[in-house]
C-alpha cells in the first residue's frame, strides 16, 4: 500500500475505532462498494463520516479540545439552546436529551413556519424561521444549504437566531477548486437552469434533492464578507481535486447522468468530509 492509500485509509478508520456520535466500537465502512468515502457509516449507530467529523467539532466546542466524541460532551451542553435542521438521524439521537433542543423538517405542505403536522413534526423554512432573534446557542445543518433556494438569506436567518457567542455548524458538499457556483435561480417568473440539474440523493424524495448552489472553497470567505465570521473546522482529506468532480456540466454531466442511470451516482459524487464553523461574536 503507497503512502497515499495508507493516508486515505488513516482518514476513513478512526485510529482508536470509537464513533464520535455514539461512543462505541465500531467498524467503518461504506454504504455499498464505490460509494462516497465521505459517508462511510459507523456500524453500531449509522453515522456517516460527515457526521462524525462535525459530532467532533461540536464535542470540541462544548468539552474542549481534547474531547473527541459526543457522548461526553452532552453534560457540557445541557444549558444550551439548539437548533437542529433534521428531525431524524444518529446525530439527532444523540442530541434530544438536551433540555433546549429543537428539531425541525422543511415540510412544504405545511405553509407556516413553527406549524406542526398530526405526528408533531416541526416545519422551518430556513429562509424564513419562526424563531426569535438570539434563541440558539448552537444551530446545526447538514448538506442542506446547497438545496435551498436562496442560501444566502438562509444563512443571514440562522446568524440572526443565533445567540451573541453562539455558533452554526454546518456541513455541505464542497467542489474543492472551484469557486461557488449558482446552479438554479429563482424569480417570479419561476425556475432558471443556469447549469443542467443535478440531484443529490435524498431519503424522502424518491427523485433527489436539486442541487441549487454548489459551493467553492471560496465560502468562508463569501459569508465572512457579509459579516458572519466563518472558518473551516474540520478537513479530512480522500481525494485530491482530480478526483473529484467538480462543477458538473457539458461533457462531465453527460458522465453524471451515465452514472445515475447506472446507480452509480454515489461513486460519482466524491466530495472530502469539511465541517465549517460560524460563530456570533460576543
């Protein structure tokens, strides 16, 4: 094995084989062969890799450098408030035992943001959330941004729901080398394809999620200059740019929809494992 593989495999396999979500000894690996080295999954609570990296950050931030794993943290957060933009997931079954946790789906059938359908589920729009100003210590999103309409007004709601010190953590797939890109625009006069479609994979929607804005290297810088001081967290590296796709079009999205109809896609899609971190001043 050359030093590269043996990088790669450091990276995927958590040296001390502990999930950093539940704690436990797992195994790690991918979802099926070929897939994305970015969602290998803990076998014990299911966690991707992204989820994993980002369970860390947040461990970090609550316990301390040193802390490495979720479960250890949760004492140091029982006075937070948080926001979770996924009401599902290993993360979110960690984080539920927290006093001030809220969860929520984006849920169009439910028209109001804060409504609740029959099984209580929370709808937020997170271009428009129902919450006040300054509710959250922590809000916590991933691979969602890049499927909303409009991420920067996203972005500038959940700053202004954070608390004075408080922070979003976030994850989204990110096209390392390349600037952020508009895929999709929208106006009212409806939907323009800057870029042929692209969807990514999605547990409810059967067809996938449309790919909105595929985001560059360049996005902590973008969201610093609009004033909401942004770093990259988290780099956990599995492929060089070569590897990696890219802004998909022309002759490369004729590759991407060969894979998709090859059930491919996930192969196709390799991103790196990246958590960003926003943080209110005091």
């Amino acid at each position: 094995m050359d030093a590269e593989a043996k990088c790669r495999e450091w990276n995927v396999f958590e040296t001390d084989g502990l999930c950093s979500v539940c704690g436990q000894k797992a195994v790690f690996s991918p979802i099926k062969p070929g897939f994305s080295l970015r969602e290998t999954r803990c076998s014990s609570c299911r966690a991707s890799r992204r989820t994993r990296d980002l369970a860390r950050v947040v461990a970090q931030l609550a316990a301390g450098e040193p802390a490495r794993r979720l479960p250890e943290a949760l004492p140091a957060m029982m006075g937070w408030r948080v926001f979770e933009a996924q009401a599902a997931g290993p993360l979110h079954d960690r984080l539920r035992c927290l006093p001030g946790y809220v969860c929520s789906e984006y849920v169009p059938e439910l028209a109001q943001p804060g409504s609740c359908d029959q099984s209580g589920l929370r709808c937020e729009d997170l271009e428009r959330l129902s919450f006040p100003d300054a509710s959250f210590d922590l809000v916590v999103t991933q691979d969602v941004f890049e499927h909303v309409a409009d991420p920067w007004r996203a972005f500038a709601e959940v700053w202004r729901v954070l608390a004075p010190g408080g922070r979003h953590v976030f994850t989204v797939p990110l096209n390392e080398g390349h600037p952020t890109t508009a895929r999709v625009r929208f106006s009212a006069s409806g939907r323009v394809d800057v870029l042929p479609p692209v969807h990514h994979g999605d547990p409810v929607h059967q067809g996938g999620s449309l790919v909105v804005t595929d985001f560059g290297d360049d996005l902590p810088q973008l969201l610093t200059g609009r004033g909401q001081p942004t770093i990259v967290a988290s780099h956990v590296a599995f492929y060089k740019p070569s590897e990696m796709p890219g802004i998909i079009d022309g002759d490369l999205h004729a590759l991407y929809e060969a894979a998709w109809k090859a059930g491919e896609k996930g192969g196709f899609l390799r991103y790196n494992s990246v958590v960003f971190l926003t943080q209110k001043p005091v």
